[in-house]
C-alpha cells in the first residue's frame, strides 16, 4: 500500500513591459513578461504549490517571501528546486504531473514539449509521468483580456509505506 497525496496550485501574473517572458523555464519570445518578483515563471510557481498542497505545508509564499532580496528575479526553477528537496525529503516521489497554461498570446503549443523536459528533469520524474496544455479563456477575464497569464497544476505524490506498517498483529 502507498501513502497517495494529491494537490493542486494555481499561479497568474499580469504582463509588464521590459520584462523576459520565461514559462516553464523556457524564454519564450513575446513583447512582455510578467510581473513579479521573482522571474514571474507561472508554471513554476502553480507547480511548487500544488506539491506543497499536496502535503499540507502551505504554500510558496510562506518559503519565498516577495520581502527577501534573495529571490528578487529569481529563477523560478530554483523554487521548484527548493520543494521538491522538502518533498523528497519527507520520503515523497512524484506519481503524475499535470499542468494546465492559459494565454490568449502569445501561442504556446510549440514550447510545451521543452516545459515538459524541465519540469521532468526538476521533479525528478520520466517525462511520460508529466503533461501539460495550453489553452485560452475565449477572451473571459483578465486572461481573456490579454493581460496576463495563469497555470494551473495538479500533482500527485506518493510514498511507500515502511515494512512495519504494512503487517498489523490484532490482539485480544
């Protein structure tokens, strides 16, 4: 029997102009990037909550605080990095990878297979263990509207359960 965990995150940034647009650790050429203070990697960053949902430690805010210098236009890898080492260290392994990218622009469908083989690469996993899609919002919202971008992933994890909890003696 394995100790099965599952999260979810959820991560958009707005466009700023005379910014790099980097998603899923690819610098994808567009006239904007996003806004944040790290590299604004929306991929990256629904990621990193969706595993630390997944085991109940709250969420990347509480680690990386937009008030530390030292994430200040950080590499968004270097999160995920960061919280696959707590997973990994709490004896947790990534079953699946799921990740949902939303932008009306610029068009991403040729960027995705490179996203798969860094968030593979980061978390430790083949590459046939993540997927990811991009879509748009039909114009709805502040996606729609061409303002920004929004990722959503969902996660898997899982643990297997140590010889001495697997066999139970039931006693009268």
């Amino acid at each position: 029997m394995k100790d099965i965990r599952i999260g979810i995150g959820e991560d958009i940034h707005r466009f700023a102009p005379g910014r790099k647009l980097i998603l899923g650790g690819m610098e994808i050429p567009y006239a904007k990037g996003l806004l944040a203070h790290s590299d604004g990697d929306v991929v990256y960053h629904a990621v990193a909550d969706a595993l630390l949902g997944a085991l109940a430690l709250g969420d990347i805010g509480h680690y990386f605080k937009t008030n530390d210098p030292k994430w200040d236009n950080a590499q968004s890898s270097l999160i995920v990095s960061e919280v696959v080492k707590m997973i990994e260290e709490r004896g947790y392994k990534v079953g699946n990878l799921d990740v949902v990218l939303l932008a009306e622009e610029p068009h991403l469908a040729v960027y995705l297979e490179g996203m798969r083989v860094n968030l593979a690469f980061l978390l430790h996993v083949d590459m046939s263990r993540v997927g990811i899609q991009a879509g748009t919002e039909e114009g709805l919202g502040e996606v729609g509207r061409k303002e920004g971008i929004r990722a959503k992933a969902a996660v898997l994890l899982y643990k297997e359960e140590s010889e001495e909890k697997k066999w139970t003696t039931i006693s009268d």
